[in-house]
C-alpha cells in the first residue's frame, strides 16, 4: 500500500496537528499575538493562521 505525506495527514487526529496541544493553543490565542504563539508552539507565522482557521472551522 502506498503512502504519502498527505495521506498521513488525513489519518493523523486532530489534535495532533502540528504536534500543538489544541487546549493550550486555545488558552494562549486570546493573550498573545500570532508572533508569541509562533515562537511559544516552535511554529512559523503561517503555521498559526492555519491552526486559527482549523480551530475556527471545528
């Protein structure tokens, strides 16, 4: 069977997105901006409006 980054991306949980704990993500949207949430999670700047769209979507 084949697999590809994208096919494990679809099967991995939501909440191992990006490796971020979703709750403290959540915690922490509301205090910091998307510059502190990038440095804090080890993410890029595009990594947290993708993590703020899913959220938003879910």
């Amino acid at each position: 069977m084949r697999s590809s980054a994208k096919g494990e991306f679809a099967h991995r949980k939501a909440s191992e997105l990006f490796h971020v704990d979703f709750h403290e993500f959540m915690r922490k949207e509301a205090d910091y901006t998307n510059y502190e949430l990038a440095s804090e999670f080890g993410l890029t700047l595009r990594d947290v409006r993708k993590l703020k769209k899913q959220l938003f979507r879910s």
